[in-house]
C-alpha cells in the first residue's frame, strides 16, 4: 500500500513538473503580457479564460469536443472509452443543457467528435470517431454519424449511421477527428507515431458502410489528442497535453496543402489531461476541456480571437 501511494506521488510530481515551463509562460503572460516561449504567437488569439466547470459527475473523462453549427454558445461533448454513448449538450460556460443517447452502439473508445457537412452541404452532421486503440490491436474503427438536432432541452436519442474504417498500413491509435467544411471530407490524425500520420475518408465514401482510409501526409507534430476546422474552413488547430498547434488555409487550398506548411503555437493553459479542443461557433475563439485528473475538476477555457 505504501508503495502504491509513493508510486502514485511520483507520478504526479513528474506529470506537475512537466507543466513548470507552460504555466510559467501562461502566469506571466496574463499579467504582464511577455511571452517566456518565443514559439508561441499572442498575436493571434487570447490567453484562456475560465468559463465555468462541466458536471464532473456525468463529464469526468471528457474526450472529444465540438460546436453546434445550428446554436450559439452550444458545445457538444462526450466521454472517454467505457463510458456511457452518449452526448452531452453544454452550453459555452459548461452548463448541462440535455443528454443526446446514441443507440445501437457502445463506446469502446470514442476518442473525439466533430460537426461538418455530408454529400448534402445544407446538413450539418455530428460524427463520432472511435478511434482509441492504445495497443494498436483492433483491426478496424468506427464512425458514427447522425444529423444535428434541433433546438430543445429535452433529452433524445438518435439511431446513427455507422461506417467501418481501416488503415491502409494497419492499426493505429487515434484521438483527433475532423471534418472539412468545404467539402465534408473526414481526417483522423494518430497518436503515437513520432510524426503524427493525417488520414482521410473522401465525403463519398462516409455514404458507405465499410471504406478503407488513405494516408495524405506526416505531421511535425506527436502525440495529437484533439484537433478542428473552424467553420469557416480557414483555420486548422491540433493540440497534444502541452501545445496547440495552428495553421491559416488560404481560399482554395486543400487541407492537406495548407497542413504542409509550418504551424505556430498558439497561447494554451496547461490542463492535467486536456483532450477536447473546438473552435466556437462564429469562428472568433476556441474552447479546451479537460479530463478529470489528480482531483483536478474539469474547467471549460475560452480564447479569444484578437481584433
């Protein structure tokens, strides 16, 4: 028992002195505006602001993360593997505002959610990647897919569509989902490679239910555990437990073609596993929500886009 409690010290005292440098930054940032790490761009979005705590009793190992495309200020979240399959509906200050139940599925390991267009560019969709595979062992993944409700307070279920996925060059863990706007293209990024693989589902084949995924482009960034499309397409972000990485996307080009270029970090507030990452509604900030960890409650962080 003693060694248990020591091991389990250790580990906290290393996973806290691992964040010294980026709170540090962020600390001295807020108050004096002078960023101690020159890779980080201020020039483009605000530090975090704490917008209030999620329901760590149905919330508590939040995973993926997504903006409604139909409501202001309306988030939708989910957990990690082995919880329920179910949606969260929260609005931008971490209120619970409904549960949305997922039918005919479970969640062996839903790792994020994403909201994009499907062959009907007038729908919006909310797709959820089950794409966790921390052994590398599961020969296929899944993606679940359902319009966006409407409006409402009421709890729901819906009966989602569900596409079978496979690697081109075998298993691999995942935990970033996109989905591109212009085209409805879907992207999941990997884990664990030491340069993160993107991979991409054409739009016409989601209509599918089984289709093999095709390998686009190496990252220069690892670990990647969260990442988005704003809705206006123009904007890419990736994060891992301790950078938010961001790409600008010129009128016309392909995804692929603007990730080829060199990201800059943007200002990120260390969270003990933060694995949810979503730009807002209107484009103009983006939102980070953390797992529950070392009794640290979930906190909803807001950044702003600076005029």
């Amino acid at each position: 028992m003693h060694m248990k409690f020591v091991m389990q010290f250790l580990l906290k005292l290393s996973f806290l002195a691992s964040l010294m440098p980026y709170l540090i930054s962020e600390k001295v940032f807020e108050k004096f505006e002078i960023r101690l790490n020159p890779m980080v761009e201020d020039s483009l979005y605000t530090s975090g602001k704490e917008m209030g705590s999620v329901d760590h009793r149905l919330i508590d190992e939040a995973s993926g993360m997504a903006s409604s495309r139909k409501q202001e200020n309306v988030l939708y979240v989910h957990n990690d593997s082995g919880g329920l399959p179910m949606v969260y509906q929260v609005d931008s200050t971490g209120k619970m505002v409904r549960e949305i139940a997922v039918k005919g599925v479970e969640n062996r390991d839903w790792e994020d959610i994403a909201i994009g267009p499907g062959m009907d560019k007038e729908r919006s969709y909310i797709y959820i990647g089950e794409i966790g595979d921390n052994k590398g062992v599961y020969p296929s993944i899944k993606l679940f897919r359902f319009e966006e409700p409407s409006m409402g307070k009421e709890n729901i279920a819906v009966n989602p569509e569900v596409i079978e996925l496979g690697y081109p060059d075998g298993p691999k863990d995942a935990e970033t989902l996109m989905v591109d706007p212009w085209n409805g293209d879907v992207y999941i990024v990997s884990k664990r490679d030491s340069s993160n693989v993107l991979y991409r589902l054409k739009a016409e084949d989601v209509e599918k239910d089984q289709a093999e995924l095709e390998k686009v482009l190496e990252l220069p960034i690892t670990m990647s555990v969260a990442g988005d499309i704003s809705p206006d397409g123009k904007e890419i972000i990736i994060k891992n437990y301790w950078v938010i990485y961001h790409w600008e996307r010129e009128e016309g080009e392909s995804l692929v073609e603007a990730l080829s270029r060199k990201p800059v970090q943007l200002p990120y507030a260390p969270e003990p596993q933060g694995e949810a990452l979503t730009f807002g509604k209107d484009g103009k900030r983006y939102f980070s929500l953390s797992e529950q960890r070392f009794r640290i409650k979930p906190i909803l962080y807001q950044y702003y886009k600076k005029p």
